[in-house]
C-alpha cells in the first residue's frame, strides 16, 4: 500500500471520518438537489410549451430549435469565469447567486412575444445559470473522498429524474391550470412559477450550504480534522496525477479526453430530454398536456432507482469502467429503439425504450464525473471541470439543431431519423469510455487500496 493510501487508510475507518461523510451528506445534498432539480426544470419546461408557442407567439420550429440550443452556447462563454468566482467567492454565496438571476430569466419567459425575445431570453438563461453544475461538481469533490464520490454524485444527479418525474407533471397541471384557472396562458403560469421556485431555491441557499469542512458549525473538531486529512491526502494524489494550474488544466489531454465523451452523452441527453413531451405525446397520438406528463415521468422514475442503486456500487476503478461502458452502450441503443417503435407505430414499445435509454445516461453520469474529479484539484479543477462541462454541453446546443436538420432531410416525415442521429454518438462514448483501461494513474490505484465504501 503506497504512504498515501496509508494516510487515507489510518483515518477511513475511523468513526470520525464515517460521522463527518454521513453530516456532510445530511447537511449539503438535500440543498444541491433542490438546486438542481429547479435548474433542469428551467431548462428543459420548454418542452411542454414548444406547441403552445408558436400558436399564441407564433414562435417558429426553426427558432425554437436555435432558441433551445442556444442555452448552451451562453452556458458555455460564461462556464470557467463563473467557476473560478466561486473558488474566489465560496460556493455558498456564488451558488445562491447562480439561482436566483436564472430564477429571474426563467420568469421572464412569461412574457415571450416574438422569435428575437425567446431566442435573447435562452441566451440569458444560458449565462445566469453558467456554473452551478460544475460548480456542485468541484464542491462535492472538496468535501467527499474518492470512494464516495460517485455515490454523492449520484445523489445530486437524483435531481434529474426528480426534476423530470414530478417536473413533467407539474408543467403540465400549471399549464392546464393556466389555461382554465387565470387570464393568463397556460405555458405563461408554468414559466413564471418555475422561474420564481428557482429565485426561493437561491435565497434558501444562503442559510444552508457550507463553503469547506473548517466552516461547517456542525462538525465537531475531531471530524473536521479527520475528514480534512483525507481530503488532504487526496489533494496530493490529485496534483501528482494531474495538471496545476489554470492553463495546464486546459491544455490537458485528459480534460479534452473528458470533455469530448461528455459532449457526445449530452447529445443523446439533451436530444431525448427536449423533445420528451413532443414523442411521449406521438407515440399516445395525445396533445402535450397532464396525461402526457404523467407518461413522460416514468422514464425519469425508472432512471432515479437505477442512478442511486449503479451510484451506491461504483466504488471501484474497474466498476465504474464497466458500468460506464455498458449504459453508454444501452443509452444508444435504446434511443435507436425509441425511433423505431415511433416509426412502426408501437407505444408500448416506445415508451419502454425511451425509459430503458433514460435510465442508461442517468446511471452513466456521475460515474463519468469521478474520472476528472480523480485528477483535478485546485484551480486546475475550477477550469478544467468548467471546460468539460462548457464545451461538453454544447452538445446539447448541437442535438436539436441536428435532429431538426436530419428530419427535414430524411426520406420519410416520422422523425425518427433525427432521433437515430442522436443515439449514434452515445456508441462513439462508449468506445472512448472503455478505452481509459489503458490510463494509468496514482488515483486508481489509491481508490483500490482504501479503505470500504462508507
């Protein structure tokens, strides 16, 4: 056992440690998933009111694709600066900040008006809400040694499904309350009030999240020290393995290794999540509405039980490349189904591979974050996590534009070809996942040789 692992070791099982990862847990993730379910709402409700807007705004499909892809490219300008102002401000304060101006942009899609305002306004979401994913991604990484990372990724990635199983309803009961209940529209109730559920998110913020463990009121001293050392002997793995520095961090192989497998899981992420309702919805030959949300949570309700439980037993370097392997695998093949079964016209079928597709991505994200988190710390990890996460999500710019273009270019009218698209870059992540067996570095073997999983 190298010293290293023998200094994490002579403290993981020890009570102190164990008592300060559970506090931790307890204390933070319940703040971060609320965080998180609110922000993928706000990005992904636009689904519901794709129809609705160009009827009452006379939003056209082409702005609306750019609109909804253009999110992205704000989220991606703005993603390293905002990282690094919260290394400079403390995650508590930044991530509030975060919350609270997307709570605004989000609310102001309520009074949308024309194809300039709604393509301005995603932009502006895109930008306000730079940050906060990473953000969580390099705070958890400064709180949670390796071998639970993925476990408290997967917590946070909850979210998600979270988001999407009782988000898909609730946009759709804010839209039909809307529409029958107020003078306003309906997807105008669901904007504004999501909006403004993100603005209380942030301020909420500012009362429950602790920058570091020296900070935290709730652990006693013996656990603050003995959950700092870890963190500590980490670190030094970390910088041995990894780059140092802002700018090493971006010219790293490693990250742009990362960032380009992220890139190709957020195309088949964003590809299905966007354009959910819209499928759900053809495959029941229904209008987008409460029915259709209700249908279109039990994708997100099967991928919440499988994203904790793949979460919960990667806690080895080799877990973690198998399991990432096979759900990139089963992410694009799924998809593949889903457009089939909408080509043959087979809901069933449909609807149990867009679940199956759904729960693969979900599983595969946070065992994809604890690769980069395993050698980055520091500054090096405020810009390389952010350049991972920026230029990986525009993938998500990329998806609808791309799907709307292979459609319109395809032989047939049924759409499934765009979605066809989509699920072949999951099979390119894949193959880059399984190749990182050839990776050699200090962090994997550190991981093997600590101590169980708390």
């Amino acid at each position: 056992m190298s010293d290293l692992a023998k200094a994490i070791d002579s403290t993981a099982d020890a009570p102190a440690l164990s008592s300060a990862i559970k506090k931790a847990a307890r204390h933070l993730m319940p703040m971060l998933i609320i965080l998180y379910f609110v922000a993928f709402l706000d990005r992904t409700n636009v689904g519901f009111a794709e129809e609705a807007l160009e009827m009452d705004r006379g939003i056209s499909a082409a702005a609306f694709a750019f609109g909804a892809g253009v999110f992205f490219i704000g989220y991606a300008i703005f993603e390293i600066p905002s990282n690094l102002l919260l290394k400079r401000f403390g995650a508590r304060f930044w991530l509030a900040r975060i919350a609270i101006t997307w709570g605004i942009v989000a609310s102001a899609f309520a009074f949308t008006t024309n194809d300039t305002m709604f393509i301005v306004l995603r932009f502006l979401l895109g930008v306000t809400e730079a940050g906060l994913f990473p953000g969580v991604i390099m705070f958890l990484a400064e709180w949670f040694p390796n071998k639970v990372r993925v476990q408290m990724f997967a917590l946070f990635y909850l979210a998600q499904p979270f988001s999407q199983m009782l988000g898909a309803p609730l946009s759709g009961g804010l839209i039909s309350f809307g529409d029958q209940v107020t003078p306003w529209h309906g997807w105008q109730v669901m904007f504004f009030v999501e909006g403004l559920m993100a603005v209380i998110a942030g301020i909420a913020a500012l009362f429950f999240l602790t920058n570091s463990p020296q900070q935290a009121k709730w652990l006693d001293d013996d656990e603050k020290g003995a959950l700092t050392r870890a963190m500590a002997a980490e670190d030094e793995v970390r910088s041995a393995d990894g780059p140092t520095g802002i700018w090493k961090a971006m010219a790293s192989w490693k990250v742009w290794y990362f960032t380009i497998i992220y890139f190709c899981l957020q195309i088949a992420v964003y590809g299905t999540t966007f354009y959910l309702p819209q499928q759900v919805a053809g495959l029941l030959g229904q209008s987008v509405g409460w029915q259709v949300g209700l249908v279109s949570a039990i994708p997100w309700l099967v991928g919440l039980f499988a994203c904790y439980l793949f979460g919960r037993r990667a806690t080895t370097v080799i877990r973690r490349r198998r399991y990432g392997t096979l759900f990139f695998v089963l992410t694009g093949v799924f998809i593949l189904g889903s457009a089939l079964a909408g080509a043959m016209q087979q809901p069933i079928i449909g609807i149990l591979c867009i679940t199956i597709a759904v729960a693969s991505f979900l599983s595969v994200g946070p065992i994809t974050w604890s690769f980069p988190t395993a050698f980055l710390t520091g500054a090096a990890a405020a810009a390389g996590i952010g350049l991972i996460n920026s230029l990986g999500n525009l993938g998500g710019f990329v998806a609808p534009i791309m799907r709307t273009a292979v459609n319109e270019a395809a032989p047939t009218d049924s759409g499934a070809w765009g979605v066809v698209s989509l699920g072949v870059f999951a099979f390119v992540a894949a193959a880059m996942f399984a190749a990182t067996r050839f990776f050699r570095a200090k962090s994997d073997a550190l991981l093997e040789e600590s101590a169980p999983q708390h």
